[in-house]
C-alpha cells in the first residue's frame, strides 16, 4: 500500500488537538470589519474547533493527523 499524500493547502489552514479536535481559523476577519459589530469581532478572534461533520472531512485529508 503506497503511503498517502497530505492535501497540501489542508496542513497549512488546520490543526488536530490531542484529543483528536480539528482546530481551524475563523472565517469573516480579514477585511469589511467595519461593518461588522464589535462583538462579532471580539467572539470571532483567535480560532475554533470545527464541527465533527467538518472535522471528518478535514481529517480525510490529513491521513496522518499532522
């Protein structure tokens, strides 16, 4: 069985917990702030944890959970 190739733009964008949680950035930051409230802002900085319907499509593109 041939080892299998990491999607490349998947490794840079997510991250797995040890807990096996796939960790991604939040989406919605980069510009047009302006017309977005403040508590959007505030709630959205830094990342989250995907879902598990998200996290196992994330996962299939990791087969090595880098």
């Amino acid at each position: 069985m041939p080892k299998l190739k990491t999607k490349s733009g998947a490794k840079k964008r997510f991250k797995v917990t040890g807990t096996g949680k796939v960790v991604a950035g939040v989406a919605g930051k980069r510009h047009r702030l302006i017309s977005h409230t403040s508590k959007y802002i505030r709630q959205n900085r830094g990342t989250k944890v995907l879902s598990d319907a998200d996290a196992r499509i994330v996962k299939s593109y990791m087969p090595y959970n880098r």
